[in-house]
C-alpha cells in the first residue's frame, strides 16, 4: 500500500472506532430514557392520565428541531427520530393502561 492509502485506512479505522462508541453511547441514553418513559406511562396509568401529551410532543419537537440545528443536524432527520420515539413510548403507555 502506498503512504496516503495507508493513512486513509488509518484514519477509516480511527472514525469508524468514534462510531462504535457514539452508537453505544446512542444505545445506552435510549435505554435510560426509556425507563424513565416506562415510569410515566406507570403513573400515568395509576393515576387514569392519557398516555400521549400532544401539547409537550409538539414542544419537544421544536425544541429537538432547534438543538438539531445547533449541533448541525438536519432538523428534519431530528423530527422523523423524535416522532419514532414518541411513538414507542405512546405504545408502551397505552400497554401500562391496559
């Protein structure tokens, strides 16, 4: 291999090192924000409270939308993610009223 295609695998394997362990980073802030979301849907259910809040779902939006602009991150992938979240967590809530 020549001196800039090593380095170029050089610096694949260094990003691709960042990644695995922003994904895991990803991994783990999911499952702790999932159990705090399983804890509301519980007290939502004890105490008969719907499980989805349109209100904060469309604040939680653009508030991600406006941090996904300030980290440079396309705000529309930010809002797609946060709706699948919020989806989840609406079926899990709806599973703890059941």
């Amino acid at each position: 291999m020549t001196d800039t295609t090593t380095r170029a695998a050089e610096l694949l394997k260094e990003h691709r090192a960042s990644i695995d362990r922003l994904d895991a980073i990803l991994v783990y802030t999911l499952g702790e924000r999932f159990k705090h979301t399983q804890a509301v849907g519980k007290l939502k259910a004890s105490h008969d409270l719907p499980p989805s809040d349109p209100a904060r779902e469309v604040a939680q939006i653009e508030r991600l939308e406006d941090l996904a602009d300030r980290a440079d991150l396309d705000p529309e992938f930010a809002k797609k993610f946060l709706n699948f979240i919020i989806a989840e967590v609406i079926q899990h809530h709806k599973q703890h009223q059941s």
